[in-house]
C-alpha cells in the first residue's frame, strides 16, 4: 500500500518531532551533570578550606579515641591556670601530639602558692619565652608510671633540665612535691603535683 503526499508529510512531521525531543532529553541530561560536576567541585573546594582552617593536631576531631594530655586537663577543675598557660605558651598542638609524653600537673592551688602577680606576668605575651621553658620543664618525652619511679632517679625533661625523684613511706615526689593522682592518656600520662616545679 503506497502513502499519499499528506501521509507522507503527517510521518515526516511525527519523526521530526522525535528528533527533537530526543536531542532536548540529551541536552537536559549533559546539563543536570555539568551543574553536579560543577557541586561537587565547590564542595570538594570548600571541604579544602575547612580542612585549612584547621591548625596543628588540636584541630582534630576524633570523638572516638581516648582523649590525650591536653583534652583531659581541659576537663579538669583543677587545672584550668595550666590549661590557660599551656595556650598562652603555644604549646596547645606539641602536647596533642602522638607523644608520648609524661607531664607533671601543677593545680591551681600550686600557681596560687607562687609570689603576687607572677603567673599574670608569665601570662604576658612578652614573657611567652620563659612560660614556655617553665612547662617543658613538667614534660618529659616518654612515659614514666609510678611504678617505674625509683628513689634518686633523675630524668632530664624537655627544657633541658632535669627533675629528680625520691621516694618516702610508699608515697611518691618530684622535686620534693608529692605525685597525688595520676591519669593515663591516649599520648602519655599527667601526674598531678601540689607545686610548680622550679628548675634549680
């Protein structure tokens, strides 16, 4: 059966119209992945600039892993003229590191026995230098249990210097001041002192 000129024109017609839609379906489709393309790289661009803001080990977040020196003295009570000295110092990412490290804790209470206005003053931005020097004289590279303290032992701490222990009635001191409580942490150990410890 042979079709006439108007079925031939009316077919023509349907299948221009197929093309056509079929080139539009297409053209929709490259355009839906440009625009993920284009998503994704503002987003893979934008996770980059998170990722720089965040500075040193501290920025870390890690809600599963025990926490380490600096994490549990920031939860302690008692610590937070440390804690505040530790940040004044810099020394925020060195002791968030993997360590390990022992450091010797002074309370508030042992800052409160130093002369009038001397912690304000180490605070200072000018005095970050000997700040410094005073804590990396609590931290030890390492890690030192009580149980490994023996009397006479000395241990030569970050700043150069050494501490020395000695042992007495079953009880435990660092130049003289008494080790009260200890915390084992996910880069080393805190002992809790009753003094800041003074290089001699």
């Amino acid at each position: 059966m042979e079709l006439g000129k108007g079925d031939y024109f009316v077919r023509k017609s349907l299948i221009m119209k197929n093309i056509f839609k079929v080139i539009l379906l297409c053209a929709t489709v490259i355009f839906a992945c440009n625009s993920n393309t284009g998503n994704k790289t503002n987003e893979t661009a934008s996770n980059a600039s998170a990722a720089q803001d965040m500075v040193g080990q501290s920025g870390v977040q890690d809600d599963v892993s025990n926490p380490n020196i600096v994490q549990v003295a920031v939860k302690s009570a008692d610590h937070s003229t440390l804690v505040t000295a530790v940040k004044a110092a810099g020394l925020v990412d060195a002791l968030s590191n993997a360590g390990p490290f022992t450091v010797f804790a002074p309370t508030n209470a042992a800052f409160a026995k130093l002369p009038a206005g001397t912690v304000e003053g180490l605070l200072k931005p000018e005095k970050k230098d000997d700040l410094k020097s005073i804590l990396e004289y609590h931290t030890y590279v390492g890690v030192l249990k009580t149980d490994m303290f023996q009397d006479g032992q000395e241990f030569e701490q970050v700043s150069g210097q050494k501490i020395k222990i000695t042992k007495k009635d079953g009880k435990t001191f660092v130049n003289g001041s008494e080790i009260v409580g200890s915390v084992n942490t996910s880069n080393g150990v805190i002992h809790v002192i009753n003094d800041v410890l003074l290089a001699k």
